[in-house]
C-alpha cells in the first residue's frame, strides 16, 4: 500500500499571491490521515529490513497512528511512549492498530528518551 497524498490546485491562493498554478498536498488522504504516514512507513521498512520484529517511538499523538498502522501492516510490534500528561485524541487509533501505549511522566524528551532505552534493552523482542 502506499500513501497518497494528492496535489490541489488552489485558485484563490493564487488570486491573492497573483502566483499561477500554486498546488498542495492533501494528506488529509494518507491511511492515517496525517502527514506523518511517509515518515512511519520509512521507518517500518528499514525496522523489518534490519530484521527488527518491534519498533518504539516517543510520540504525542499523530505519528504514533501513523506507526502503529505501518507497523501492523508489515507484522512488527509497535510500542509507543507518550506523556502522560498530553490528551491523545487517537489513542484508541493506536490500539485499535495492536500498538502497546506506553504513558511517561515528564515532557515530550522524555518520552522519546524512554523509547529508545526500551529499545536498546528490548533489542532482542
């Protein structure tokens, strides 16, 4: 499967830019309808070529859905770190997509400190 992203033209940018043929993406139309798909994808690949089963992340909400997507698409085990202070509104995304959350008390860095500790010592799941 592969992300989709489609260009739009923008007319009424271009009114106002007085620039012609101005286009975005929409990514809106990924999989997990966040820009973050390419990224995780990649990153799943090179997990599942390097031989990994498992992958980790410290995340605050969209890449980890875009991950644990991948992540079930290529049979690997996603774990992702999250602080637990942040509202996830697509936690039960996460879930749904057979990733373990895992919550961290402290900010963001901590978050993605943890994750890679866990992979470090979890290197042989």
């Amino acid at each position: 499967m592969t992300t989709r992203a489609p260009l739009m033209r923008v007319p009424a940018l271009e009114d106002l830019s007085g620039i012609s043929k101005i286009f975005v993406k929409f990514e809106g139309r990924n999989p997990t309808e966040t820009h973050k798909d390419r990224r995780a994808r990649l990153h799943v690949e090179t997990a599942k070529t390097l031989g990994f089963s498992v992958i980790t992340a410290g995340t605050c909400g969209n890449y980890g859905v875009a991950l644990a997507y991948y992540a079930r698409l290529f049979g690997l085990k996603a774990y992702i770190f999250v602080p637990a202070s942040y509202t996830l509104r697509r936690s039960e995304e996460m879930l749904r997509y057979g990733a373990r959350i895992i919550p961290v008390h402290g900010p963001y860095e901590k978050a993605v400190l943890e994750s890679r500790t866990f992979a470090v010592e979890k290197r042989s799941l």
